[in-house]
C-alpha cells in the first residue's frame, strides 16, 4: 500500500478523534440542568444566552428572576435626563419583556432593586405643594408603584417562595397585594406602623421576615402564628423599636439594641445578637440593656457578639446585680484579650442549665496588645485585671460546671493568649463534661439550631 495513502488515513482517523475530543459536552447536557446553570447568573446575563442555540429560549423558564436598575443607571455617576423621579425605560421595558415571555409555572425568587420614591405623592396629598410640576412628578410616581404591583402580581401567581424588594431608603412601598410567601426581605425602605401591618396581613403564610435599615418604624407588631424567624438590623441610635412578636422562635438581631424593646417574644428558641453601639454610655442605659437579655434569657440557644461579652465584662467588674439565663447551647466568636474573660466568667455564672459551650476564635494578624481595654475607657484600667492568673482565681458557684455541662467545642486558633488557660479550667470543673471538641476548622459546625427548632 502507497505510503500517502497510509499516513492520509491516519491523519483523517487523529482529525476525527481531536472533533470527538472538542465536543460541546455542556449542549449535550438535559435542559433542566442548563436552567439550573443559568439561574446563578444575574437575569440580563440569563437573558443574553438567547443568542446561543442550544440556550436560545431556556431563559423563559428561569426560577429566579432579579431586576436591578443600576444594570441601566449608575445614580453616583449620571445625572438623571429628566427632573423628578426617573426610571430608565431600557429598564422598564427588559423588565416587561422578561415577564411576557417567562413560562416556568413557578418561581422561586423575584427581586426588585430600584428608586420607587413617593416624595412628591406625599407633598402633594398633604397639601405641602400645589405646583403643577410636582403634581405631574407625584402622577409619574403613582404610574410606576402601580407598574410595579403589576410585576408582584406576577411573581405571586406563580407560587412564588421569595420577594425581595429594595427601593433605597427614600421609598415608601404601597402594598395592596395578597401576598402568599415563605419569606420577605425588605431593604433601605421608609415604612411605617400601618405599612408593615398591611404587608404582614397580606402574607398569611409568612414564615421569614428580614428588615434591614426600615426608617421610621417604632412598633413590629407580627401575630401571625406562621412567622417564625424574624431578622432584624436596628442601627439607628434615636428611634425606639417595640418587637411584639409571641410566635418568634428564631431571632436575629443587629443594631442599637438598647434602643430595641422586646414586648413580647414569649417563644423564643434560638437568638442571636450583634451590638453596634459603642458601650460608652452603657452603664447609663444598663437598666435597658438588661431588660432586653432577660427577654430572651429563656430560650435555649443563645449566639451572642464580642461586644456582647464585653457587656457582660462590664457588668462582671462593676458588681452589677447578675440575670439568670435558661440558654442551654452558648456559641460565640471573639479573638479573647483579657478584657474578655470577666465577660466569659459572668456568662458562664448566670447560665446554669448550659449544656453545650461552643467558641471559635479567628486567627489575627499583627502583634497582640491587650495593655488597654478593647473600649479604650480609662476607668477600666483602674481594676489593673491580670489575664494570665485570671482563670486559676475565679472563685465561687459555676452551677453549669458542676451540673450541666456536657460538650465544649472550641474551634480556630487556640494558641491564642488565655484560650489554653480558659481550657484548662474548664477541664478541670466541668463535672459532667462528656465531650470536649478541638479544631482548627474555621467555624463551628453543629446542628443544634435544627434540633432547636
């Protein structure tokens, strides 16, 4: 046989297995997968596959659509083209052409991200202005809330799971629809009492409620026996929120807490707590503060932040009266000095019934330095505390110790100055200890918040 021949037959044969080697494997995959895929992408990308064949029409059966107006407006960078509230029609009409042509029967989220400001709408109804350019501003605003009731509308027919809605902190949302949802997540929005009533009454089987920066609400009033999670971030330090909430059993907190008043959150079970104040007016305001941890002294698991146990510390040093906790699961984070350890002491004193401690202390670089408390208040330095003999000197009743204790878990960087110290006393007084968990893992892994609920 000619040789040319040979060699253009194996040619022909390494050409054919370099195609078989090159091919598309992703269009070879089922569609259910692809539209799996193409949910992780923000919808304008999703939307942008219908130029590749094989994806030419999967976006229509997306199960999670998201709208943001910044894809079309960048509000720090341009200048609205109109005067008065603006919204970009590119925006509006992707938008709408999106909800025509979607076709899955259910969605699992729908977000909304954009300027809905009803700034002119109340100038006007409240007689503040009269001027014919406002009163058009105020009928531009009412077109598009309508608008946008029409696209939850939408989501709702279709079993929707979560709505997520953010109208940046000037907007007033006007809900008028029955919203049947899990989950709702309302983000920057001006609200009030009466607001926030007529969305939780529209949602009878409400089950997660997250409120982020929610401007001038004073009461959280939730009856609805469904909602059982609720969290919260309270940052404003001159705005007193009352949280009426009996059904609650998991509650996650974050803010001004002396400026959160827990009414009723009779069912608790799991809550956690991140203080942002800066404890410089603590002790004026301790009679607050310690009504809201006996609000949730009874419920079983407690998560609370560094400047949590530097409360607790405060208390410890200043002799202030102690509470008694019913948690039985405690797990926290802090990088220990030892500031914190009278904060530790304290919680261990008053949780008798703890039966699980759980720590985990995050590696930190740069040289350590705990000459001064963490508060930077020079009366502290005045009890002139002494972290290395700290532990081996506390003295009295740990009833958690001598009883309950079962499990300690510490995880993360142990070397840490005192964590060695704080394990040995431990060691050495937990009575009924059956377990004890050390690792460098970075966080802690369990189950119990489950169990909890």
């Amino acid at each position: 046989m000619d040789d040319s021949v040979v060699e253009t037959s194996a040619s022909c044969k390494r050409q054919r297995v370099c195609e078989e080697e090159e091919e598309d494997r992703i269009s070879s995959l089922p569609d259910s997968i692809l539209i799996h895929i193409l949910s992780f992408l923000p919808t304008i990308d999703a939307v942008r596959t219908v130029l590749v064949p094989r994806f030419r029409h999967l976006w229509h059966f997306l199960p999670t659509l998201t709208f943001d107006h910044s894809w079309y407006f960048d509000i720090l960078k341009d200048d609205p083209p109109v005067e008065g509230p603006f919204y970009h029609e590119k925006f509006l009409d992707f938008v709408r052409h999106v909800l025509v042509f979607h076709e899955n029967a259910t969605l699992d989220e729908f977000v909304l991200e954009m300027d809905l400001n009803f700034q002119y709408s109340k100038d006007v109804e409240t007689g503040n202005s009269s001027l014919d350019e406002d009163v058009e501003y105020a009928s531009r605003e009412k077109r598009m809330a309508s608008e946008v009731d029409s696209w939850v509308y939408f989501a709702m027919r279709k079993n929707l799971k979560v709505l997520h809605l953010n109208f940046s902190q000037w907007t007033d949302p006007q809900p008028s629809a029955s919203y049947r949802l899990p989950c709702v997540v309302l983000r920057e929005i001006v609200m009030n009492d009466e607001i926030i009533d007529q969305i939780l009454s529209a949602c009878p089987v409400l089950e997660h409620l997250f409120l982020f920066r929610c401007y001038r609400l004073c009461r959280l009033g939730i009856r609805n026996p469904s909602v059982k999670s609720l969290e919260l971030f309270h940052p404003f330090d001159d705005e007193r929120l009352e949280l009426s909430c009996p059904y609650i059993e998991s509650l996650e907190i974050a803010g001004c807490m002396d400026w959160v008043f827990l009414a009723d959150v009779s069912s608790i079970v799991v809550s956690c707590i991140t203080f942002s104040f800066n404890l410089e007016c603590l002790l004026e305001r301790y009679q607050t503060v310690k009504e809201f941890f006996e609000e949730l002294s009874h419920g079983k698991m407690f998560k609370p932040c560094n400047k949590c146990i530097l409360v607790f510390r405060t208390w410890q040093l200043m002799n202030q009266p102690g509470l008694l906790f019913r948690w039985k699961y405690v797990e926290f984070e802090l990088c220990p000095t030892k500031w914190h350890q009278p904060g530790i002491s304290y919680l261990l004193r008053t949780s008798p019934y703890l039966e699980t401690l759980a720590m985990y202390i995050p590696g930190r670089s740069g040289p350590f330095d705990d000459t001064h408390p963490p508060t930077n208040r020079p009366w502290m330095e005045s009890f002139n505390l002494d972290g290395e003999s700290f532990w081996s000197s506390q003295e009295g009743a740990f009833h958690c110790l001598e009883n309950h204790l079962k499990t300690i878990k510490i995880y993360g960087d142990i070397t840490k100055p005192y964590v060695i110290d704080m394990i040995d006393f431990l060691l050495k007084n937990a009575m009924v200890l059956e377990k004890l968990e050390i690792s460098t893992l970075n966080t802690v892994t369990n189950s119990y918040r489950m169990s909890f609920l």
